[in-house]
C-alpha cells in the first residue's frame, strides 16, 4: 500500500492512481491543491501494485541509453510560432501523429480557466488547448490508462508532460510500445493550482467578468518577457510582466512550488522522453540569425524514434543542429532543481483565500533592477 509521509518524494504522477487494480486510491490535494494518493484502506487488498508502478519508489527516473542530440528550430509557419510559447515546434509533431491517425495526449486550461488538465485530442482543431505553457501543475486523470488503450489497438499516441508525468506513464506501462511518443519538457516547478484559482477569482471580481482565455506567455513584449495575458468575457484584459504580475513573481521566486519541485529525481541529461523541448535562451549568443526575438526552441532528442520523428517534420522547420551542452550552459533548469525560497513554509503555513496579495507582496519584493526592466521593456514597445 503506498503511503506519503515525506512529501517531497511524491510528484503527483497519477501512476498509482491509474494501476490500483481496485480504483481504491484517490487523488486527494493538500492545502496548496497539490495532490497526493489516499489509499481506501477498507477497499485495499495489499497486492502492492501502486508501489511497483510508482517511479520514485522503483527507482525509474532516468535512462542510461538516453541519445543525446540537440537543435535550435522554429516553426516555418510564422502564424503558429507567434501562438506558441517558444518555437513552434509542439505543433508539428502533433500534427504529424494526428494526420496519421494518432492521438496527443496533454495539458489543455480547464474550462473555466481555474486549473490544468491532461486532455486527449483526436483533431487539429483542438491543439489550440494543447499549445502555450502553462504555468499551474496538469492533473494527470485517466490518461495514463487512454494511453494504455490507445497503444493497445495500434493507435500512434504522443504524449506530453512534465519528465515526472512521463516517468509516471513509463512505469505504469511497464514496457515502451513502438507506436508511443513522448515529448517532456524543461520543467522550472510546478506552482500551486490552489494558488492559482485564488489569483483567476480575485481577477475575476477585479473586472467584474468571468476569465475567458489565459496565455502564460504573451509574446507582445517578447518571447522571452514571461508576460501574461488575461481576457475576459466583457471583453476587458489583463496583461502584465514578471516581475509586475503577482503570480509570475511568486511562481518564479519558488514562493509556492510543489515540495518535491525542489528535489527533483527527473532533471538529467538522461531524460525518458523521446524528444525534450525547451526555450533556447541565450540563442543570440551562438546563432545570432535565430534571434528575431519571436521564439526559438531547443529540441533535445534522445531516442532513435525521437530522432526518427524529427526528421519526418523538419522540412516544415528553420532548424540547425547545435551541441546540447551549448543550450544546457543558459538552461541550468534542466539538471538542476528549483532553490526554495526562504519564505516557502512561512507562505505555507500563512496562505488563505483572503490574504494572497498580500502574502506574495509580503515575502517577494521585486528589486529595483527588475521594476527597472519591465519599466523599460513597456516602453520600447510602445515606442
């Protein structure tokens, strides 16, 4: 029977969740929303199958025979890049797996734009949900089993997530199937969906409308400018920067992450994923031309199929192969994990639904260099 007592080695992957073969664990949230398994004792018959899928607990966080192959690339297609958080590049291996029948499997905003859910798309009109960062964890559900069906009649699957949510599909699978693609991500943390409603709901009474799109990365100040984006069903929006915007400032100061964020067993070099995408920062410094300030990703490949699927899309692409040592050097978020801030279990302890704002404007103060930067960032666009 699995059982939680140090937080910071659960991830909140769903795989335990997904393989009781008695549906007797529930995903319970604690009081930042993050969720952790809650075993119905009355219901268990200790076959200990949640334990052996769990990829902390068997130890199954890496892959020693991971390739290692890098390039910056963007999207040919100049519409889809400026609707993309980096380069693009997501929307053509979707595209490739669902004209060949397939299905993509990953994060899409709920409904009311108060959480992130994994989702199922069987159509190109829908990897408009799938697009764009999204800055609150991805509740996993049963997509880990819509995988495992999926796979099992001989549909191609791409699935997408953070590395802990592909190291959790890999090991509830307990084997790779030749029709499987997973694409993971460089990951900085995931912040608290609690935290996250909270912020939408005071939003929401500050326009007097209900949310109706959230775009985590507004490319209006740039790609690299962390700049979100809020509109509302008045028609009335909200767009801000880091270090301006309260969220961002608390997300990106590691105020409010999951604990095991902050210990993570899933950042190395020696990813699961077929393929790694990434924002290439930095790539002024080593292929001046790619820096148009649009966007560009680091695609990191590290399997023989990734490597297979990259060159079935390339065409549609601007890409050069470059050394991922280069694109590691700027993106240390890779092997290394999130500092907790020294504010993290005072934020904890203190945080409710009516003193947020002032919490985060309590323990993160932006400094001068940061209010200077946005300052300057608003006024050169509208120059």
């Amino acid at each position: 029977m699995i059982v939680v007592t140090d937080k910071s080695k659960c991830n909140g992957c769903h795989a335990c969740y997904n393989a009781c073969p008695k549906h007797c664990i529930d995903m319970k949230a604690d009081n930042l929303g993050f969720l952790y398994p809650a075993v119905n004792e009355g219901e268990c018959v200790n076959c200990n199958v949640c334990e052996k899928v769990c990829p902390i607990l068997s130890d199954r966080t890496s892959n020693t025979n991971a390739l290692q192959i890098g390039y910056a690339a963007y999207n040919a297609d100049e519409e889809i890049r400026s609707k993309s958080s980096s380069g693009g590049v997501f929307t053509l291996l979707a595209e490739y797996i669902l004209q060949n029948g397939g299905i993509v499997i990953g994060a899409s905003m709920k409904e009311d734009n108060k959480g992130v859910h994994h989702i199922v798309v069987d159509n190109i009109n829908d990897l408009e949900k799938l697009r764009t960062s999204k800055y609150v964890q991805s509740e996993i559900g049963n997509t880990y089993k819509e995988a495992k069906n999926a796979l099992k009649n001989g549909k191609l699957v791409l699935f997408t997530g953070t590395p802990c949510q592909i190291g959790g599909l890999y090991s509830y699978l307990g084997q790779d199937y030749d029709n499987l693609y997973t694409q993971d991500l460089i990951c900085h943390g995931v912040p608290s969906p609690y935290v996250w409603k909270k912020y939408v709901e005071m939003r929401e009474t500050q326009f007097a409308a209900k949310l109706r799109r959230t775009n985590f990365r507004h490319k209006k100040y740039g790609w690299n400018s962390y700049a979100l984006l809020l509109e509302f069903s008045n028609n009335k929006a909200y767009e801000e920067i880091n270090p301006k915007d309260l969220f961002l400032r608390g997300f990106l100061t590691n105020l409010y992450l999951r604990k095991s964020c902050y210990d993570c067993q899933f950042k190395t070099r020696d990813r699961q994923a077929d393929i790694t995408l990434a924002d290439f920062w930095g790539i002024g410094r080593f292929i001046p031309e790619f820096d148009d300030k649009k966007g560009t990703s680091f695609v990191w490949i590290h399997s023989d199929k990734g490597d297979n699927l990259f060159d079935k899309i390339k065409n549609q692409m601007i890409y050069q192969k470059i050394s991922p040592d280069i694109a590691l050097s700027i993106n240390i978020a890779a092997e290394k994990s999130s500092v907790p801030n020294r504010y993290m279990e005072s934020f904890d302890k203190e945080w409710n639904d009516e003193n947020l704002w002032d919490l985060i404007e309590k323990y993160v103060q932006p400094s001068l260099v940061q209010k200077t930067k946005s300052l300057l960032l608003k006024l050169f666009h509208r120059i």
